[in-house]
C-alpha cells in the first residue's frame, strides 16, 4: 500500500526566507505526483503537477523535483512572502496500467510565514 | 469558469440519520472523485466516477457509503445511519480526462463539513 509521508508537519520562518518541504513516498511506481495548496475552510489548489518521467516543475517562485526511484520529492519555495502561509499537501497517483484510482495524499506541512 | 462547488457547506445530523453531500463538477470533466479529510489525517481518497460508472470503489470505508453520478454531472454521496467517525470534511474533485491521460489534473471543490453529533 502507498503511503506518502511530508516533512516537517509544520514550519514558520520569517517572510523573505527561502524553504523546502519533503515529502517521500513507499512505492516508486507511480504515475505523476502532485503538489497543492489548503487555505482553512477552503479546497484545495494545484500547485505544480510532476508526470513520472519528469525531474521538476517550475511556476513562478515554486519549484518541484522529484526522484522517483528515491521516493522522494521537494517543493521549493523562494523569497517566502506572508501570503504563502497554508498547508501543503502531497499527493501521488499509482501507476495503474489501464485501471484507476484516486491519489494518495500525505498529512501536509502546515507553514506560516512571518511578517 | 465556474469551479467545483459542494452543498450544503456545512452540515450537522444526528447519529443514526442518513446524509446526502452533493457534487457539481466543472462542466466538461469526465471525472470526478470523492475524498475524506478526518482531524488529524491525511485526505483518504473514497470513490471515482469516469462518467457515470465507478470503476474503483475501494476506498468506501463500509456498506454504510455509497455514491452515485447521473448524467456524467452531479455526483452524490450519500452516508447511511451516521456514526460519529464519519465527521470529517469530505471534498470533491473532477478532472478533464481519467486518470492517467493527458489532462488528469484534479480540481478540488471547498467541501461540506459533516458533523455528527
């Protein structure tokens, strides 16, 4: 059974700091991996989506890496502004060959971002 | 657009009532999916629709759950004789494309808070 695990569950840093979160999973047999946002008492948002056979994703000051044969992946996060403080969750889709599922997620790395 | 959207928002029952959380898709998206997020856990993925057939169930937690989707749209999920265990936050998503093709990219809804006292 997959199960994906994110490091640190939580982290507040000062505004303008650069960070990493982590986030690793069991099975290396995956289809893509995906990286979202959770504001309280809302959905969540797509960040950056990585297709297996990719290294990273870039959007704006987001960048997402992945090794699949590690089971790992980062989000990377440059020049933290106060508007970044959320909840990042991690998710992977198994490699299913044909049947489907839904993705597997981690618990999230709750982050704030100090002023 | 308009994006995924969920109702009620917030629902309270007792234990043993039924429930019904509904689900309206983007329009277009083939796909559309449940989760469930408890305090304290990670989000547990429950059901997927492609269309109005659901080729994977296996997350549905017991016979109490079942969902179902009409006209390739609106999704319903609804929680027979409630316990306290089913509080939790259930989300929904849909996507252009199934799983595993060009245009999977799942697009969550806010989500109905489902307490049970």
């Amino acid at each position: 059974k997959q199960e994906v695990t994110q490091i640190p569950a939580a982290l507040s840093v000062p505004e303008g700091e650069n960070l990493v979160l982590n986030c690793s999973f069991t099975d290396s047999a995956i289809y893509n991996l995906q990286w979202f946002r959770q504001d309280p008492g809302k959905g969540l948002t797509s960040l950056l989506l990585i297709q297996s056979s990719q290294r990273e994703q870039t959007s704006g000051r987001l960048n997402a890496s992945l090794d699949k044969s590690s089971g790992r992946s980062t989000l990377y996060i440059a020049a933290s502004q106060p508007g970044d403080s959320a909840t990042y969750l991690c998710a992977v889709r198994r490699y299913s060959g044909g049947g489907a599922d839904g993705l597997t997620f981690g618990k999230g790395t709750h982050l704030i971002i100090q002023p | 657009g308009a994006g995924v959207s969920q109702s009620p928002s917030n629902k309270v029952t007792e234990k043993g009532k039924d429930v019904e959380l509904r689900c309206d898709p983007i329009s277009g998206h083939t796909a559309l999916y449940w989760y469930r997020q408890s305090l304290g856990q990670g989000l547990e993925f429950l059901i997927y629709f492609q269309g109005n057939s659901a080729p994977d169930k296996s997350g549905l937690p017991s016979d109490r759950f079942s969902a179902e989707r009409t006209g390739g749209s609106v999704s319903t999920l609804t929680i027979q004789r409630t316990q306290q265990e089913d509080s939790a936050v259930y989300l929904c998503a849909s996507s252009l494309a199934p799983p595993g093709q060009w245009g999977d990219t799942q697009y969550f809804g806010p989500g109905t808070r489902l307490t049970v006292l």
